[in-house]
C-alpha cells in the first residue's frame, strides 16, 4: 500500500527496544530507506517471520503464507496487538 517513512523505522526501532527482553518479539529487520514491508521475529515454541505493510487505514501484519492477522490504527497500537497472532498449531487447523 506504501512505504515506510524514515520516522516510521525509527518509531519502529524504539517500540520494540522498550520491549522486556524476554518479550516474544525478538526483534525486526527491513531493507533500504523507505521500505515496503518490515519484517517483524517472534520466538515462542517456534521461530516465526511476519511481513509488517502499510494500510490506507494503519497498518497489518500477515502470517506466513499472506493473510491478514492483525491490524492496527498506529504502530503502538499495533504493537500491543502482536502478542493476538496464533500460533502454528492454530494455523494448521484454518
């Protein structure tokens, strides 16, 4: 839908540097100035990568094979909605 803004990455990095460090996400990674998906590590019974895009309302994280798993207004928002996405095993059983 859009790339993200410099501020946007930056916002990123420090909402997940005040996370504890034994909180679920483990961490983030994104390619270039202003990219198009962030990715975004989760570590909890197994290491998972959600592809983090911008929405004409917010923004989305999508599981592995592209579905919409949560969605959020502003990236705080959506940061207290991560710990929401199923595991695998809930996502075996769609």
């Amino acid at each position: 839908m859009g790339n993200f803004t410099p501020s946007e990455i930056d916002e990123i990095d420090r909402l997940w540097r005040e996370l504890p460090a034994d909180h679920m996400w483990t961490g983030w990674a994104a390619s270039g100035r202003e990219p198009e998906h962030v990715w975004i590590f989760r570590t909890r019974a197994h290491w998972r990568r959600f592809p983090l895009s911008k929405t004409e309302t917010g923004y989305s994280i999508a599981d592995e094979l592209g579905r919409p798993v949560v969605n959020a207004k502003s990236l705080k928002a959506l940061l207290k909605k991560v710990e929401l996405i199923p595991g695998l095993e809930a996502l075996s059983q769609d």
